[in-house]
C-alpha cells in the first residue's frame, strides 16, 4: 500500500460536482456544496494526503446534469467525486433521506472492498453524511470526523420562535430523529471541525452527548482567490478571461432590465430562498428607507428559477414575498431579482460588479453558521453588512471589513447601509482590509494544515496511518479481507457431534485469515451466545438469528442495521396479529419467542398443508407483504417478506462483495430451505429432516452422509470448500 493518508469525504444530500456549482438551485445546495469539493482539493495537494474521495449520491434524470450521473468524476490525480446509488435515481431532498442511509452505506461498503483500499480519515458534512461517516468509520476501524454546518436543536428552536409546532416541525424536518441522530455523531466523533467559536459555544453545547475525548477544532474554510479577486485585478492568467469578460457583460445586460439609474451603487445580496435567510427582512429595510433608495440600487439573488411552477412550495412562497414589497414599496426601477447566476463565472463577477459601483454586500440571514459569501465579498473588495450572528462575528473580526447588525431590526439594517454607501474613504478601508484579512486568515493551504495539525495531535506516534483505533474490534476491515464465507445451522446441524466439532473448530481456525464464519438459526440472540463458549466454538464473524430477522457482528454483536431498514418496507406486524387471532388451529409461542421482524406461533402438526394454505390465504385476501417459514412439524414464524436465513446470506454477500458460489451454508430443517437454495454451495448433513428430502437432485445441494459437524466436514471436502 502506497503511504501517506487516504481520507473519505461525505456529502450526501446535495447536487455535487467538481465545478459549476449549482448553488442556491434548492434549499439543500448552498455553500456547503462549495466546501466539501474545495475542501477536498485543498486535502489533495498536501503531501501528506495520497488520496481524497468525496462521496455523494448519484442523481440522473433530464432535469439534471450528466455530471451528477457518473459514477466517478476525477478532479485530479489524488481527488475524486464518487457517487453512490440509493433510493432510486431521483432528487431527494435531505429530510427524506433518512430511510435509505443504510442501503448507502452497504453500498459504499462494497465499492470499498472492490477498490481494495481502505480510509484512514471518514469525515462526514452534515447530520445525514455524519450518519453514514460514523457506521463506515466504525465498521473499517477509521477515525471519524464530523462538520456539522447546521443543527438541528438550533434550528428547531429558530423555527418554534417563528411559530411552528414541533408537530409540524417534525412532519417537514423529521427534527427530532435528526437530533437524535446528532447526538450520537457527537458522542462517537473523534474530532468536529467547525467554522467559528460560536459553533462550539452555542450550537454544539445544546447537545447532551458532547464526549469528553472528542476534539472540537475551529479552521475556518478557504476560499479561491484564482476566482475570488480584487475589482480592480486583471483576469488571472489561469481563468478564460473571455469567459469572465462574457460574464460581466451579461451580469451588467442583466442588471440594466431592472435599474432606472445603473450607475448608482448595487447593495447585493445572494442566498437560498429560505426563511432564515430574510430575504424579505432586507427588503423591508431597503422598501423603508427613500433616501437609501436614493443612495443605491439593491439586487437579490435568491437561489435558481427557470419556471416558478417547478419551484418548492417554500420558494414560491418567499419570491411571491419579495414581489409583493417590491409593489408594496413602489421599487420599480430600483430592485433587481435575476433568475440566476452561474457560479463557475457570474457569481464571482457580481462581487465584483458591485464593489466597482461602490456598493455593499449584505447578509440579513437571522442565523449564520458562518457566512462564506462574506470571505468571497471580502476578497473581492467589496464592504459588507452582516447579521450579528456565529461566523460574521469572527469574519468581521479578523478582516475589519464592515458592519454586525440586528438582522431583525430593518431600520439598524438601512442605517449600517447608508454608513458605508456615504463615507468613500471608511468604503475603501473596509474594502482593503477585506483583501487582506482573507489573504491572511481564509485559505485553503492553511486550512488543510491546521487539519493535519489536529490528526497529529491525536496520533503524533502513528502519522500518517492513525493506528490508534482498535481495528481488531472494526468487523468491516475483517470482511473487506475475506473471500469466502462459511454459514450454518446451529441445533442438529453444527451441534450433536463433538468430535467432529472439534475438527471443524480446527479447520476454520487454520483458515481464519481468508474464511469468514457465520450462523443461522432460529434462535434468539441470548441462546445463542452462550453455545459458543459451551462447546469451545470460534465466536462467528456474523450471526443471522430469529430466523434471518436480524443479523449481528462479531464478538461485541454489533447489530446490522441496514438489514433492518431492508426489511421494514411494507411490514406490518400489528395487522397480521389481529389477522392470525381469527385462526383457531395457531397459538401464539411465548413472548419471548417474538422479535421486532418475527412472529411466532404453534401449528398444530395434523394437516399441516391445508392450514398454512389457509393462513395464506387470510394474508393475501388482505394485500399483506409477509414471508411463512414452517418447521419441525409445530413452528411457525411469520416474517417480513424479505426476511429469512436465505434472504439474510444473500444480503450478506452482496454487502460484503462475497460471491454466492465462495458461500457455503449447511443445514438440517425446513428453515433452512431457501438458504440451501440457489448459488450458494448447500450441505444438508445425514441427520437432515423429511422436509428437505425434496431437494435431492438439484444444484449445488450436495446431502452429505455424516450426522452433524461431519457432514459439515464431508460437504466441504466435496466442495473443496478449505483451498478452494
């Protein structure tokens, strides 16, 4: 393996891609996009990196760029975008990405195992990506990362403030799973990067999870200067200058549609259209406020629009806003509200289209995290006014390059406007110390040494490698590695016949380091342990238990949770006990005996064909989804549909890469049919029950003539299953 850190990037919900930023385009594509790929870049030219891949979902449809189709875009030859399909091909946005966050990470999981490489950083960027960082760190034995950006406890106070129920908070934003969520990303993070102090201070201290060994480091994010320049700069020779040169003659065409007078000063502003981000606040201070009208023009750009009709509800709401006031206040002539802007060109342009208007950029948001249009106004040269809020305070403090106000009083908004728009020299000191204090406080090359900085302190001995982690305990390194699996019944299948056991103990013992070992049984979690250390057995890499209802790791029994969002869809427990309690010849099987994704009962053994008949009938006359599974002449368990040992060692080998002809399953009963079946190598040993004689005569079922573990032992010679 080549030396020097891989480090993973997580970036879920939004529209990424190596340039031409589509921010502002919905509510979840803002400057968190512009992060994560500069973030990444900036990670890339470090020599201690040898490699970065940001990993994000990949969209298609014709509303899209092909761009957000591929499957891996290279941004240089050590930073890649990698997307990873889930929940189908469409847009989604983040608050309904919650359920396909496992179906994700197994995903991301087998790409890794394909790729062979495994990260020594998995740093996630925001709560959903913080999800998915957290489950990979731990399963590969990497250190986890987290950026927060937003939270959700700050953000459900803001909105009951505004006077939402958390009723209704929890239908648009799901608030209280994503805080939920949040804390146990803080309490197993082990560093959270964030932008400013009030990050740490105010958001991250609502949360009751905060652990003690998590480090907390402020490193503020960079910005491209190559991009991001002074107004009064030439065109950097790396940029197409006819492309900035077509950009500021249509910005300026653009703009022209809107302005009586264009030659007077633009107060701009540029953000999503989200409530937070008071849009309509700044206009009121603006609509207010005739001798500011006088003073300068105000142009806002809130986000993309091509039709109105196809805009979110929110949207549509906070642009009708805006041109309700724009009526309201009679700014015909003074207000500009452009459809859109490309931030590959335009956007840096308009920055500086302003300042050489002598304009201000503003930011009224109620709540900033930290403010990235300010670091690039600031680079630009033009001043700013800025709500008093999280990052404005530091970015104003280290560039001195304008004004903090009350973004919920207007009239504090029109003042700290007509204070820069009329004092020329303060306007040219704010605009130089801007260009300066970002040179100074806001790159990226000091970005991603402060980073590395933070590794080293948690790892001085070990860089680069971070083998403070206890990867013995991480099973995904385990199964990345593995190339064949090995899957059992416990009762009458591996059990019963100690010599042999003893044999089969030894053989996966001499093959640990390429056989992966498992068990499938119906039994509960609790009675099944203990067999373990009762006969001396190797503790099993998996166990699949309740009868493929649910599936557990390693020796700490780290639960498969992707397993059990796969088998929520269409399960409906509560419907079918009603259904079954209508049926005299079923008793229900102890408390005990029933799980979260099993029901269980006692079918009494005289006709048992015609009864389960019956039992599914009853299920499909009332349209459920449901798996029977019948066994020993008296269990019967009831599943979801997708539920079962079979389905669960399928699963198994897709998630981990396995194929299904290097899986061998061995069983004795009717519960263990449908793993037996298919491309699997099936050993039923000679102790087998009249249910599976059925399966004689079909591929790759061989019945092996020894009881127990030696018919194990015989299955696996036959397959040459050890050297395979």
């Amino acid at each position: 393996m080549e030396s020097g850190l891989y480090v993973q990037l997580y970036s879920i919900h939004g529209l990424v891609r190596g340039n031409n930023w589509e921010m502002g385009r919905n509510p979840d594509t803002g400057g968190q996009i512009k992060y994560v790929v500069e973030l990444a870049n900036a990670l890339g030219e470090l020599p201690e990196v040898r490699k970065v891949d940001l990993f994000t979902r990949r969209i298609r449809g014709k509303a899209y760029s092909k761009e957000y189709g591929q499957s891996i875009e290279p941004l240089s030859d050590k930073v890649r975008i990698i997307r990873i399909q889930c929940a189908g091909t469409k847009y989604i946005r983040k608050e309904l990405l919650w359920p396909h966050l496992d179906e994700f990470i197994d995903k991301t999981l087998k790409f890794v195992k394909e790729s062979g490489d495994l990260p020594d950083i998995v740093h996630g960027h925001y709560a959903d990506a913080g999800y998915v960082a957290m489950e990979i760190a731990s399963l590969l034995g990497a250190n986890f990362a987290f950026t927060g950006h937003s939270l959700g406890r700050p953000k459900q106070k803001r909105l009951e403030e505004s006077g939402l129920s958390l009723t209704e908070i929890n239908k648009q934003f799901h608030i209280e799973h994503r805080i939920s969520v949040e804390e146990e990303i803080i309490s197993n993070a082990r560093f959270i990067v964030t932008s400013t102090n009030q990050e740490v201070e105010e958001q991250y201290g609502m949360y009751h999870s905060t652990n003690p060994s998590t480090q907390f480091s402020v490193i503020p994010p960079g910005i491209d200067t190559n991009k991001f320049y002074p107004f009064y700069s030439e065109i950097p020779e790396n940029l197409d200058s006819s492309k900035v040169q077509q950009a500021q003659f249509y910005l300026q065409k653009e703009l022209s549609r809107f302005f009586l007078n264009p030659e007077k000063p633009i107060i701009f502003a540029l953000s999503r259209s989200e409530r937070r981000k008071n849009i309509k606040g700044l206009v009121t201070a603006y609509g207010r406020d005739k001798e500011l009208q006088a003073i300068a023009n105000l142009a806002i750009f809130a986000g993309l629009r091509k039709d109105i009709e196809e805009m979110g509800e929110t949207e549509k709401e906070i642009l009708a806003e805006l041109l309700w006031l724009m009526d309201k206040f009679d700014l015909y002539g003074n207000l500009a509200i452009p459809k859109r802007a490309d931030f590959e060109y335009e956007v840096p342009e308009l920055y500086r289209i302003a300042a050489r208007t002598q304009g201000v950029f503003v930011n009224p948001a109620f709540t900033e995290p930290f403010g990235l249009t300010l670091i690039e106004s600031a680079a630009s040269g033009i001043p700013i006014v800025s709500t008093d809020d999280g990052g404005p305070r530091d970015i104003v403090e280290n560039c001195q390059n304008g004004l903090l106000v009350d973004a919920h009083n207007p009239e504090e908004i029109s003042a700290a406007l007509k204070k820069v728009l009329v004092n020329p020299e303060q306007w040219r000191i704010y605009s130089q110390n801007g260009i300066t204090g970002v040179n100074t406080h806001y790159s990226w090359t000091a970005h991603g040494k402060k980073y590395l900085s933070l590794l080293e302190k948690m790892a001085p001995a070990t860089m680069p490698g971070l083998q403070t982690i206890d990867k013995k305990t991480a099973i995904g390194r385990r199964f990345t590695k593995l190339n064949k699996l090995f899957i059992t019944d416990i009762d009458d299948t591996l059990l019963g016949n100690d010599k042999a056991l003893v044999q089969l103990s030894d053989a996966l013992n001499e093959h640990y380091d390429t056989i992966g070992f498992g068990v499938a049984t119906g039994r509960p979690l609790d009675l099944i342990v203990p067999v373990f250390e009762e006969y001396d057995i190797p503790h099993p890499d998996v166990i699949i238990s309740s009868v493929g209802t649910e599936i557990y790791y390693g020796k700490f029994l780290r639960e498969d949770r992707g397993w059990k969002t796969h088998l929520r869809t269409q399960w409906k427990p509560d419907r079918i006990k009603k259904l079954m309690a209508t049926l005299k010849f079923v008793k229900v099987q102890d408390v005990d005996a029933e799980r979260n994704f099993k029901l269980s009962y006692y079918l009494e053994d005289d006709e048992p064909e015609e009864k389960l008949r019956t039992v599914h009938q009853l299920l499909i006359d009332h349209r459920l989804r449901y798996n029977l599974v019948y066994s020993q002449n008296k269990f019967l368990d009831i599943l979801p549909y997708r539920a079962s040992k079979g389905k669960a060692v399928r699963y198994l080998s897709y998630k981990w890469n396995i194929p299904l002809r290097n899986v061998l399953v061995s069983g004795d009963s009717g519960n263990d049919e449908d793993m037996l079946r298919g491309d699997v190598l099936g050993v039923v040993v000679g102790n087998y029950r009249p249910e599976l004689k059925k399966l004689k005569g079909l591929r790759n079922i061989y019945f092996a003539p020894g009881y127990q573990a030696a018919g194990i032992l015989e299955g696996m010679n036959h397959y040459k299953f050890l050297n395979r």
